[in-house]
C-alpha cells in the first residue's frame, strides 16, 4: 500500500493515493465547488484541497488568535493549552496505528502547564516544567512492562518536544516586555507567508522536486517563492511593528523559510512513516490541527532567538 503525502508550500501533488480514496479526479468532479487554479499555459492546477473552504478557516483561526491577544495577551495561554491537548489527541492516535502508545495523561496535564511555565516564568521554568513532564511521562509507562518500552518511551520523549514545548516558544514570543504582542503577531505572519508565497509559486511554476524521498510535492520554485514571500513580510514587519532595521526582517525571513521547510518536511515523513494522509480532520480545507502548525512549531523558536539576539 503506497502513502499519500500532504500537500506542502513546495507545490503540486502527488498521484499517490489509498484504495480507500478518492482521487483528485473523483474529488474535482464530485464536488463542483472546488476552486480551480491554471497554470500561465492555461492547464489547470489541481490545489489538492478547496481553496475557498481553506482559507476560510485560516482567517477564522486568526481573528480568534488576534483577539486572544490584544488586550489581555494572557489569554493565549488558554490557546496554546487548547493546542496542546488537540495536538497529543492527534499524535496519540497516529501512533496507535503502528501500536505505540502516549502517556496522555501526564503529558497533557504537564503540557498545558508548559505553556503558563513559558508566559509567567520565562525560559527558566519552561526548562524546568519540560524536565519534569518527560520524567512523569517515562514513569508513567514504567507500569507497561518491558514489551514496547523503547519505541513508547521514544514517542513520549518526542512529544513533549515536538508539541507542547515548542508551543510554549510562542509564549515565550507574546511575553516579551513591551512589545511582546507585535513579536508573535510577526512570528505568524513571516511564518503563513512561507506557507503562501510556497504554495503558490510551487503549484503554478513547480517542476524540480525539492526532496521526492521525504515529500513529492516540495520543489525548489516553490521554496524560491517561500523566501520571497518571507523576506517581504519579515522587513514590513520588523521595519513597522518593532522599530527594527529592514535586514533585521529579512534574516528573519530566510531564517523562518529554513525553519518552516524544515517542519513541513518533518510531518511529512512522520505521517509517510505511521501510514496516514492527515493527522486529523480538526479544520476544514486543512486537515488536522498538526498538519496546520508543522511550520508555525518549528518556526516558533527560531523567531524567538532571532529576534533576541537581532532587536
């Protein structure tokens, strides 16, 4: 049985499917709906989701993050919480499939207390509270037995990093003194103009595959057009919102295409590795919650450090 991949910024989509299906054809015509791009010659563009419907619930997303934000940037605590606990129901799950098993409960409890460890304590307690969940986590599954210890243990050591922890980077960001909202507010828009400027260079010019092992739709336009579109947005953001120098948003830029690619690329193999298209079915013309942060998590930071060292 072949995998199918995830649609990525690096461009069009691969014919692979599940038996279980449907194809792009069959989705196409059953649902007259579906948005349709063409290339300069005229072709269409199979976009592999509903354009309209993804968008959408992108912008849904984002006012919701706004207002989380401005006034009481406390509040986005309660966001990332919410994320983490979606994000392990997902990792939970695609792991069962190759029976390897979370220890949910401790590391959704000590998760969400990551992400107020990250705001109210700073780097420190992060460090700390992360330490301390991985132990719990590992106990925690001490009352399995031998059989299965070391691939468990492994996916609880890779959860805590991969989810909450990265999470709670963008605590980190939103409780910078002064300025902390606009640091994440340019942390998401440098990181979704990755994700933008990719997807559209690469479905409309892509044709040199960027990494075929790993993930057949990412080709080098499609990162050309990711660079582009975060260099802009990363000299916009500083130059207006942090009163920092251009070049200051343009390595941001670069240094968030490398992250994001990077992220999107990790997913990738993940899901080919646990046999799944999508980690979830959390947002519409998406997928699942992981499959909407795989970038933004890696990204978070990336950011973080640039931004400290650079402003």
């Amino acid at each position: 049985m072949t995998t199918p991949s995830r649609g990525s910024g690096g461009g069009d989509h691969s014919p692979e499917h599940r038996p279980d299906e449907e194809s792009p054809t069959d989705s196409d015509q059953a649902d007259g709906q579906r948005f349709v791009l063409h290339k300069p010659g005229g072709d269409p563009v199979r976009t592999g989701r509903n354009l309209p419907v993804a968008i959408a619930s992108g912008v849904v997303l984002g006012v919701l993050v706004f207002f989380s934000i401005f006034p009481w940037p406390q509040l986005f605590t309660i966001i990332t919480s919410i994320a983490v606990l979606l994000g392990l129901r997902e990792l939970n799950r695609a792991f069962a499939r190759k029976d390897v098993h979370l220890a949910v409960v401790p590391l959704a409890l000590g998760g969400v207390a990551m992400q107020s460890a990250a705001y109210f304590g700073g780097p420190p307690v992060l460090l700390g509270a992360t330490a301390l969940t991985a132990l719990v986590a590992l106990s925690w599954r001490l009352r399995g037995g031998a059989d299965g210890f070391a691939a468990d243990s492994a996916a609880n050591m890779f959860t805590v990093v991969y989810l909450p922890f990265l999470l709670a980077t963008w605590q980190l960001l939103i409780a910078h003194p002064g300025d902390g909202q606009f640091w994440l507010v340019t942390f998401i828009v440098v990181t979704i103009s990755s994700d933008i400027g990719g997807y559209f260079a690469g479905i409309l010019l892509g044709s040199h595959k960027m990494a075929p092992v790993i993930s057949p739709n990412k080709t080098w336009e499609g990162f050309g057009g990711s660079v582009l579109g975060c260099a802009i947005a990363g000299a916009l953001c500083v130059t207006e919102m942090l009163d920092g120098d251009w070049w200051v948003g343009v390595v941001l830029g670069l240094a968030v295409v490398l992250a994001a690619t990077v992220g999107d690329l990790i997913e990738s193999l993940l899901k080919r590795d646990l046999g799944i298209k999508d980690m979830g079915r959390f947002m519409p013309g998406h997928g699942g919650l992981m499959d909407r942060m795989d970038s933004l998590l890696i990204a978070g930071p990336v950011v973080w450090v640039v931004l400290s060292l650079l402003l």
